[in-house]
C-alpha cells in the first residue's frame, strides 16, 4: 500500500465540535453519518475519515486516498472494544498497591519508629 502522505495521523474521539466535520464527510460519501460514538482521522488536522464504533459504519472523503485510515481506524476501534466488558460499561479501574517506604520485603512497616530508651 501506499504511503498517505508525509503529514501526522491523528486517530481520536470524535467530539461535538466535529459534528459539522462528519457531516461534511458523510455527505462527500453519500452516506449516512455513523450513529453512537465516531472515531475521527485526521491527517494534517484535517478530517478525512470517521468510523461508527458501534456500527462500524465508515465514511471518508471520496477525494483522497483514505483506506489506510480506514484500516486504521477498524483497527482502534477493536482496541477500545477489546478494553470494554460485554455489558459495554468502562473498563474497571486496574487497583494498584502501594508499599509504604520501607517497607521492602514485608507486608507493612509503620509509619513511625519508635525511640530508644
């Protein structure tokens, strides 16, 4: 496949400030606009594709070569979904824990040491 083009990709999500953005896409494409959340390309910080991740319906710009950012954005789209459980809440908050300083080797160490008589 070819190169896009020498500019930066940016995939992200899209927000209510791409709405003109991906209306614009979807009527280049003759196409309905994607329903649920979209994730946009942008290539040189313009909008050339855009994917429906609930749907996986795409649209892009029939003018440019864009079906790398469209792999691209299949791609992310399974990544999100991937992260997600099937009930489609947000991913659970990963709980991490911490040792205090210290406290290498052992389960707890207190916070404060006694003094010596």
């Amino acid at each position: 496949m070819g190169r896009i083009s020498a500019s930066p990709v940016m995939l992200r999500p899209a927000t209510v400030a791409d709405d003109a953005a991906v209306w614009r896409l979807a009527q280049l494409d003759s196409s309905a606009v994607p329903t649920g959340p979209v994730l946009i390309a942008e290539v040189g910080g313009r909008p050339l594709a855009a994917l429906g991740v609930l749907d996986g319906r795409a649209i892009a710009d029939p003018f440019e070569r864009t079906a790398e950012l469209i792999d691209l954005l299949r791609l992310r789209a399974s990544h999100l979904s991937d992260q997600r459980p099937p009930d489609g809440s947000a991913p659970p908050l990963r709980r991490r824990r911490l040792a205090r300083p210290g406290a290498r080797g052992r389960r707890w160490a207190p916070a404060w040491r006694p003094r010596s008589a």
